[in-house]
C-alpha cells in the first residue's frame, strides 16, 4: 500500500496492483463538473448506507468525483486497470479536492481483485460503462471471494443486459431497485442489487420488473422503443441461427407495458 499526498509517478501505478489514500478537500472546482444523464440517475440511486463506495471502471472519475461532493460516504474509491486514466483522475483530485469530510483512494487495478477485506464496513460497488459480459466476471469473482460479506451493486452494462441478469438470478441477487433510461439514442438499463435476497420473490428478474412499469407517457415511450428493439435484436440472433435464444424471446414478450 502507498500512502502520499504527492502525484503518483507513471513507474508507481504502473506496478499493479496499486493502492494510493490520500486525504484532500473538496474545493469550488468539482462543482463545474457535469454528470451525463446515466451517470445522474445511477448517482441518485446511492444511499447514505454505505461506509465505502467503489466507483469501478471509472473511466475519467466524474461520478466519484460527484458523490465525493455530497459526502456519499466517508470513503470513496476510484477503480480502473488503465494506469495513464488513473493518473489523470488523481491528478483532478489533487485539484479539485480540498474541503470534504470523505477520504478518496485511487487503486489502478483489477476490478475482480477489489481488496474489500482491507477496509472495514458497508460496501457499494458501482460498475458503469462496460458490457455486461465483463461486469459478470467482476460479479462472480467479487462474490466468490468475499461471500460472507453483504455488498450492494449499483451496475449498468452497455450491452448483455441479459446475460447479466440471468447471472445474479442464478447468484440469487436481491434487487433493490432499477432504471430504464435513453440517453443519446441508446438505452441503458441501471440494475440495483445486493448479494442476499430477504425473500425469494425478490431476486434479480431475467428481463426485469420495475423499468417496464412507466409513471409518465416519456417513460412508457422509451419502455416500448427499449422491448421492441430488444426483440428484434435476439430475434435476429434466432433467425442467424448461430444460437437458440427463444427462451429470452419468450420471456421479453411476455412482458405487459
């Protein structure tokens, strides 16, 4: 483990895995920063429950960088394997940090090797940005070793929604809650989990449950464009032949908008 409030050097994070706590403040300039509409809606997913929060492949920090902003947490960590985006994410903090109560740490590393063990208390785990193949991996890995522990995910593929789902039902995945959003032409569904479930109903659905349930016209719009396009992707997969996927055909029309 490093401790330092100096910047990293490229030979330091390049050695992985890397941890890097520092103690910083956050100061005017974060306020500037500008969540896009998918990282907002995952933002405003989080609780105060949580005694550290991971914002894994975090590309730039941003949405770290907001929750370190409102106190999210007392400890707010920033995941990613790329050594050069870790540095640039460092560097912001040094910046931009300089009256928070939170202490923010910078691991360059494997997201499937978080070192929850070493930092005591409730964890949340953010994974944004990547295909939903690959945050199954994370998944699994994290669940494997540290099974005993209750974590919450906060998790929102770019594409394999389903593989990922059908994933956490078979982990038997408490869902506490999820979103459908269109941003820039694409969709992104936002899935909220715990690695328990209280009750059995309550598990991670295939094809989900509350992002078909729309309170305002928008959303039954973007509901309906979501399913249908859905459909006619695994359609085509079925048609190609290259795979069977009517189950998850079946289970998507037998959703009720």
């Amino acid at each position: 483990m490093i401790k330092t409030n100096q910047f990293c050097s490229d030979t330091a994070l390049a050695n992985l895995p890397k941890i890097i706590t520092i103690r910083r403040f956050c100061y005017y300039g974060i306020h500037r920063l500008k969540l896009s509409k998918r990282l907002k809606y995952i933002a405003q997913l989080v609780t105060s429950d949580y005694d550290h929060i991971w914002d894994c492949c975090c590309d730039h920090g941003l949405l770290g960088m907001a929750l370190l902003k409102v106190h999210a947490a007392p400890d707010i960590h920033f995941v990613d394997i790329v050594a050069e985006l870790m540095l640039e994410v460092e560097n912001k903090l040094q910046h931009y940090c300089h009256q928070s109560a939170s202490k923010w740490h910078v691991h360059c590393m494997d997201v499937a090797k978080l070192p929850l063990d070493q930092f005591k208390g409730k964890h949340l785990i953010i994974i944004a940005g990547v295909g939903g193949d690959l945050i199954t991996q994370f998944v699994e890995a994290i669940n494997q070793q540290y099974s005993d522990l209750d974590i919450d995910f906060l998790l929102c593929p770019v594409h394999h929604q389903f593989k990922l789902r059908y994933a956490l039902n078979q982990l038997k995945f408490g869902s506490k809650d999820e979103l459908l959003i269109k941003e820039n032409q694409r969709f992104y569904e936002i899935i909220y989990t715990s690695s328990h479930s209280e009750k059995k109903e309550d598990v991670v659905s295939l094809v989900g449950n509350k992002i078909w349930q729309a309170k305002t016209e928008e959303q039954l719009l973007v509901s309906k464009e979501y399913l249908q396009q859905t459909l006619n992707h695994y359609t085509r997969i079925q048609k190609g032949n290259k795979k069977n996927v009517q189950t998850i055909i079946d289970s998507y029309q037998s959703i009720i908008l």
